[in-house]
C-alpha cells in the first residue's frame, strides 16, 4: 500500500507539471491520478494507517495490536486527506467551490494536525508520525497551489503559438 502511495504521488507530480507546462493531458491525468488517491485515502486510510495489509483485510488476529480509537481516528484523517485532494483537483481545474473547499479542508487539516502532534508528542507512537506527514505534505501542497502556483486557465496565445506553430 504504501508503493502504491509512493507512485501515485510521483504520477501526480508529473500530472501537474504537465498540466503546468500546458502539455496536452496534463490535466486530465492530473483529475484521474488525484481522484484514485482521493479514493485510496478514502477507503483504505483505516488500513494504511494501522500497518494492516489488504490481504488480511477480514482476518481478526490483523486487529489485535489497534484500538477502536485508532480506527476512527485514522478513517477520520483519511476523510481529511480525501477532501484536501478533492480540493487540490478543484483549485488546480479552477472548478467552482475550491475556495470553500480550500477554508473547510484546510481548517480541519490544522485541527487534525494538532491532535496528531499532541498525541505523537505524549506518546511518540509511529502513527501519529505517519498521520502528521501526509497530513503536512498534502496541506502544504494545497497551500503552495492556492497562493503560489498559478495553473493556468487558458493558454496564452504565445503558448498556442509555440506549441502549434502552424495554427499561428
């Protein structure tokens, strides 16, 4: 699960430098590669999270070392992580709702972040640590689209020339 997270995240990467760089594609692969992480988060953060592999899904003894607790709040965090993706695709297509999308994820990113470091901080457990890291990557990534990365809307008319040079 976690390879699968590792690729996502770098095809998601080029998604978006595509859709930047105006390459053709760019942002439907960026729409597709964030709504299957979106997705993943989702419905497997209770897995991820809790170190439980897919294959051991319905198997009690996987449940031993995890509380109830922990399943909520990892399935909670997973929502969080879900909506904050979801609003990354909406700021970067420039889809209607991305600005409340972006105060509502971004206010309940803070209040997670801040109870994972409460716990991680009185019990250095290791996933508080995992919850803060991809709760600080995905919410610092939505922070560097909203106010530092312009994705363009249309492309310019040097960009159309330079890319199809026969149409100029």
């Amino acid at each position: 699960m976690k390879l699968f997270e590792l690729i996502m995240a770098v095809l998601i990467l080029v998604a978006l430098a595509m859709k930047l760089s105006l390459f053709e594609g760019g942002g439907f692969l960026s729409t597709i590669f964030l709504l299957i992480m979106a997705n993943f988060y989702f419905l497997f953060s209770f897995l991820l999270f809790n170190n439980i592999e897919l294959k051991n899904i319905f198997k009690k003894s996987a449940y031993q070392n995890t509380t109830p607790k922990r399943i909520i709040f990892s399935i909670a965090v997973g929502i969080i992580l879900s909506i904050l993706l979801n609003t990354l695709l909406f700021k970067v297509q420039h889809w209607e709702g991305g600005k409340l999308m972006f105060t509502f994820s971004i206010f309940f990113s803070v209040i997670f972040v801040a109870l994972s470091a409460i716990y991680y901080i009185k019990k250095q457990d290791k996933f508080f640590e995992n919850i803060l890291l991809r709760l600080v990557v995905v919410a610092f990534a939505l922070i560097a689209v909203n106010y530092f990365i312009e994705f363009p809307l249309t492309p310019s008319p040097e960009a159309i020339e330079a890319t199809y040079p026969a149409y100029a």
